[in-house]
C-alpha cells in the first residue's frame, strides 16, 4: 500500500501559473478524480535526468501530497533530486510550457528540462 503524506509540506512547490494551466489540461482530458499530478525524475536528457509531469494514478512507491487542490505523487526516492523545486508555467513569445527551477541541479541543459545532480 502506498504512504499516504497528504498534509505534509510538499517538497515541490507549483505556483499559481502551474496551477492553472494543469487545471485546465486536467478538465480537457477529462480525467477521474483518482488521476494526480505525477512529478518525478528519470534517467536520460542531454544532462543525465529528465523531469517526469503527468497525470496518473497512484502507484505503491508513492507518497502523495496535496499542492492547490490537486493530489501529487511522487516516488520516494526521487525526492533527493527534487526537494525545493518550483514549477512554473510561461507563455511568452520566446518560450511556452512548463519550467523547473531545481536548486539540486548542479547543471542543465539549454531546453531545461534535463539536468544533472
């Protein structure tokens, strides 16, 4: 069974941006309530890890949080590589999509969203 951790601080921080961008992806994919945010880490990019966001469903390695209303997974282990990290959404002229500030990342590469620890 999965460790339950909603009402502990979350160890990511997603800001309003965020928030109401995966809001609206959430209601056009027209998810169930038991599909949360999945934020992790995995091995490749051009730096060494790639960022893992998206939705899923809760999975037995799981601690799960709750960051603005939404139910957050994320394996245990990636939390090393992810603590203090803040997620941001942009719409500019230059760049659109999702960012990660990663203050454990000690390098990252030029489309951010793999990096090294």
């Amino acid at each position: 069974m999965a460790v339950e951790s909603v009402g502990i601080e979350a160890p990511v921080k997603l800001t309003d941006g965020a928030l109401t961008q995966l809001r609206r992806i959430h209601a056009e994919q027209n998810l169930s309530p038991e599909h949360g945010l999945r934020i992790g880490v995995k091995g490749g990019g051009c730096s060494g890890f790639s960022y893992v966001l998206g939705f899923d469903v809760q999975k037995e390695k799981d601690d799960v949080f709750e960051i603005g209303g939404f139910k957050v997974f994320m394996e245990k282990a990636h939390a090393i590589y992810l603590l203090g990290m803040e997620i941001d959404w942009v719409d500019g002229l230059n760049n659109r999509g999702f960012t990660f500030s990663n203050p454990n990342a000690k390098s990252t590469c030029g489309c951010g969203t793999s990096f090294s620890a």
